[in-house]
C-alpha cells in the first residue's frame, strides 16, 4: 500500500484501533499546532503508543511503538483558549516507517498503511461468536450497559468487530498493543477469546 506522511500524536497507555472514534482534548501548544495543520490539509493523523520509559523524554522525542492508528479528524471544536475538542475516527493500522526531519513542533513520520489478512479462516464465524457473547458478559458483569455496543457490533465485519471490543473492553495496554499490532484477523479473535476469558474470571470467578 502507498506510503503516507502524517503528524504523529504519541500518548501513554492508549491504543488507537480501525472501527472506533476516539475523543480527543488538545492543550499543549505543539499539538495545537498540529492541529491546526491537519485541518488545513487531509484531516489526518497517527496515534501512536508510547514505549515504557518514556516520561524522561516526554518532552522531546520519546520511543513510540512502530504500529500506530491512523485516523482522521471528524469532528473539531476549538475553544477560546485556543484548546480544541476532537473525534477521531480510526481508518487503519499503519507501521511507522521513519521519522521525517522537520522544523515543526510536533513530529511527522513516514508510514505504510497495513492491511489485514485472514478473514477467510474457517474458525473466523465461530470466534465471532465467542468474543461477541463473552464480552457482553463481561459488560453486563461490571453492571455497563449493551444496547448501544450490541448495535454497533450488528453488521460489523470480523476484523472490525474485533477492533470494536477490544477497544472497548480490554484494559491491559500491552495487550491493546499486542492486537493492534496482530495483521491476522483469526489470530487477533484467538487472542482476544483469551484475552476476555481471561478478564471475565477475574471479574466474577466463573469460567
């Protein structure tokens, strides 16, 4: 897939996923400008991880995770302190490539979108149904409500899906990374099966 050139926002412990908006409240000056320039170009831009060990450079060039989301703006709200309020609506998984020298504020990089494989597997339909049914379990454990998770699940595809409840369901940001970064959508529902399995035990002591 063509090469693309974006700004990247990096931020601890968050995992941008395909599928899914993300809200956004901007305030350093930096990604403001970042902002501000997206806007006036593709409305594009990477949301990457944050490599552990990153608060001692958090200023100038913190260690990023090379598999990154890659959304666009959908929704700005700029405020009159200058701040803005966005959504941003993921579009696909990108691996960074390089980081570009550049006199702005903020970083940009070279990226190559990836694209997903593996939705074909005969185990696809029956993983489907495994992460859908435990995470609403899950949902109704912890007393959260479903209707509105259920209804965006409906008519989504299998990779989608699984963007979708991981996104909204997993806490671990390790392991976010882990299924970001898993280009293999019968994989990806494997590990996130267990992943849920997993967490619904925790939560409530049954299996």
């Amino acid at each position: 897939m063509a090469r693309v050139f974006l700004p990247i926002f990096p931020l601890p412990d968050l995992t941008f996923f395909p599928h899914t908006l993300l809200p956004l409240h901007i305030f350093e000056a930096r990604y403001r400008a970042m902002v501000m320039d997206c806007l006036a170009r593709d409305k594009r831009m990477a949301i990457a991880g944050l490599k552990p060990g990153y608060e001692a450079a958090y200023d100038g060039k913190p260690a990023v995770y090379e598999v990154a989301g890659m959304g666009r703006i959908v929704q700005c709200e700029r405020l009159a302190t200058g701040r803005f309020n966005l959504i941003v609506k993921g579009e696909s998984r990108v691996r960074i490539e390089r980081e570009l020298p550049a006199d702005t504020l903020y970083r940009l990089v070279a990226a190559t979108p990836l694209a997903e494989v593996g939705a074909d597997h005969p185990d696809v339909n029956a993983l489907v149904a495994r992460v859908t049914g435990r995470c609403l379990s899950i949902l109704r454990a912890v007393k959260r409500p479903t209707a509105e998770l259920e209804a965006s699940l409906a008519d989504a595809a299998p990779g989608a899906l699984c963007d979708q409840i991981a996104s909204a369901v997993v806490p671990e940001a390790t392991v976010r990374q882990e299924l970001l970064e898993e280009l293999d959508i019968e994989r990806r529902l494997s590990r996130l099966a267990g992943t849920l399995d997993d967490l619904y035990t925790q939560l409530t002591g049954e299996r």
